[in-house]
C-alpha cells in the first residue's frame, strides 16, 4: 500500500445550521483550501455555513430531499461520483456511518469527527452503529482529550485518534476596543435550546443571584426548548429590559464584547465554542466541567469549573467576579491568551497539516 498527499476530500456533513460544528467544519475548510487540498462539502441539509463556504470557494451541495437512511445513501453515492476524491471525511459523527461505508465502496480512506461527548454521539445512532464506526473510520479527529479518553476506553487504539483543538477567530472575538462602561452587570448564556445545555439552571441562576444584586442578563439562542424556558423565565421574575432573549443570528460577537462573564451550565459537551469565544472577546467563564471545557478554562486563572448540579457554586463563584471587577478583567486578559496560544486559527492550519500530509491509502 503506498502513502500519498491527500488532494481531494469530500466531506459529508448534516446540517451546515448555526452549530459549533458547523462553524468548525467552515474554518477547517478554508484551512484546508489554504493548503491546496481540494474539499467539497455534501449536506444532508442546508443553513447559513453554505453561503459562507461558497463565498470562500470551497463546493457545497445539500441533499434535503433525501429523507431517510437509504435515500440518503444513495445521493451521496451519485454525488460522490462526480469528482474525484481521495478522502471522506464525516464532518457530524451521526453521518459517519455514510462516509465509512462509501469509503469502503470507494476504496479509500475515511475521517469521522467527535464533537460532542462521544457516548452522547453515538446514543444519537442505531445499536451497534456506533461501534461499527469506530472500528472503521482510518481517523477519528477529536476536539477534546476528555473525548479521546473516552474513545480509548470504548477500545479505539490511540494511533487511530487525533487530536485537533477547535479554532477561533481572534479578529472577530476580541475584547472591546473601549473600556466597558461601569453600571450594572451583565451575564450572557450562549447556546442552542436543548436539553444537554441545561438552560434551566441559567435561569434559576439569575434569579438568584438578583435576590442580591442588581444584574442584567441575556440568553442567546433558538431550539425546541425556546417556549418552555420563555415560560420558566416569566415564572421566575426574569423580563425585560433586564433579562432578555436574543436569538442564534444576532451579534453574538457584539454581546460577547458587552457582557461582564459568560455563564455555561452544559450537561454533555465536546469542547465548548462558546466557552472559547468568550475567553477569546476577554470574558471571564464560569462553567461546567463537561467534555473539554476543564481543559479550557484554566481555574482560577481564565474562569471558575463547576459541578453543574450545585448551582450553590455557580452562586458563588459569579458572586466572586462581581465584587472583584479587577480580578474578572485580569481573568479575561488571561483567557484572551490562552486562546492565542491554544486554539488559534492557526493552530487548525497546524493540526490539519500534520494530519493530511501522508495519509496511507
């Protein structure tokens, strides 16, 4: 079997919405056209992240009328036969199982991505399907190191996982260009409506901590969950103008920038966007220590890591940046760097490099 450059890789992804993945799938493959590798991206429903890969020159089809397993198979097939391709790489893990098997077919090599925790990910697949990709795909490219443990205990041998911090964007997520204006603070929960992100401690959190203090607080997000937490908030006091909803397209960058600490209170996640962004716009985080985000927030230092069902110590800990407002600034400061030196743009250019160079096919 000879190794030769990876050229030409088609990426199969679920959706290209308003997701993490999403957005790292997007900066993986501008880094990837940067490099000379030709990527296309096959979906199997479309979103905002297509018009953003077109515009970068990177191909983008989306399937949305294949509806169900088989049908879907087979437009994947029909597409991948239109270009050439020396790689597939499975951008959600929920649709790895069709890049393994079309590799398979194809005879070439296939990449599947953890983004989330890797049981979570692959509860979302029939029975056994999981397992299946994991004995199968030649790579599985991991966020975390919390997610790359994981993956060992299921029996995943550790040459076949690599690891490939998320990128941010420190152009775009930086602090703001003027001291902040003093007055009353504000707290910002960012992420989709769902159940895992346990949006419901955010608002018992709030309400709480305003018992005491004046605070504003804002949570940025859609999702099924969006009308049952818009009635928990009303329950608990939590209205405008000093507690709002934003949805997923607004400036998220911008409220980043307005915000005094960023709140996360995820019961299952991979390595954290938001928590990252936020650190990189000169937030302080306090938040749960699910996937990745321990390995993140350096405690003490960029944030607070809490256990996610002692909502006594998100208390405390908010309670402890707001009447130190000179350790919360030196707080961001420090996450600021540790974004640059960890999960820079850069830092994808880097892993993507050493991960495509001689790929054995």
């Amino acid at each position: 079997m000879s190794r030769s450059p990876i050229r030409n890789i088609t990426v199969i992804a679920g959706t290209l919405g308003l997701g993490g993945a999403e957005r790292q799938l997007f900066y993986q493959a501008v880094s990837l056209k940067r490099q000379g590798v030709s990527v296309r991206v096959v979906s199997l429903q479309g979103g905002p992240w297509e018009r953003r890969l077109r515009e970068a020159g990177v191909e983008t089809t989306t399937l949305e009328s294949a509806k169900n397993g088989l049908s879907r198979f087979r437009a994947i097939q029909r597409e991948l036969t239109r270009r050439p391709k020396d790689l597939i790489y499975g951008a959600h893990f929920f649709v790895a199982p069709y890049a393994c098997l079309a590799a398979r077919l194809a005879g070439i090599p296939a990449f599947c991505s953890v983004h989330s925790a890797l049981g979570a990910d692959m509860a979302k697949l029939p029975l056994g399907i999981g397992a299946g990709v994991l004995r199968s795909a030649q790579k599985i490219i991991c966020n975390s190191q919390a997610a790359i443990a994981e993956a060992q205990e299921r029996g995943v041998p550790a040459e076949r996982l690599f690891f490939c911090p998320n990128g941010i964007d420190l152009g775009v997520y930086r602090p703001p260009d003027t001291p902040k204006e003093t007055g009353r603070p504000q707290l910002l929960a960012v992420g989709r409506l769902v159940p895992e992100k346990r949006f419901d401690r955010f608002l018992r959190i709030v309400a709480e901590i305003r018992r005491e203090r004046d605070v504003d607080a804002v949570l940025v997000g859609d999702g099924p969950l969006k009308n049952q937490l818009q009635g928990m908030a009303n329950a608990l006091g939590l209205a405008p103008p000093h507690f709002r909803f934003e949805p997923a397209d607004s400036n998220v960058a911008g409220l980043y920038r307005a915000a005094t600490a960023l709140v996360q209170t995820s019961q299952v996640e991979g390595m954290s966007n938001v928590v990252l962004e936020a650190m990189s716009s000169g937030l302080p985080v306090v938040a749960t220590a699910a996937g990745g985000t321990a390995e993140a927030v350096v405690e003490g230092v960029t944030g607070f890591v809490v256990d996610g069902d002692r909502e006594d110590l998100f208390f405390d800990r908010i309670g402890r940046l707001l009447n130190d407002p000179t350790a919360a600034t030196s707080m961001g400061e420090q996450g600021r760097l540790r974004v640059a030196q960890e999960y820079s743009l850069e830092r994808i250019d880097e892993c993507l490099r050493e991960l495509y160079r001689d790929v054995e096919r």
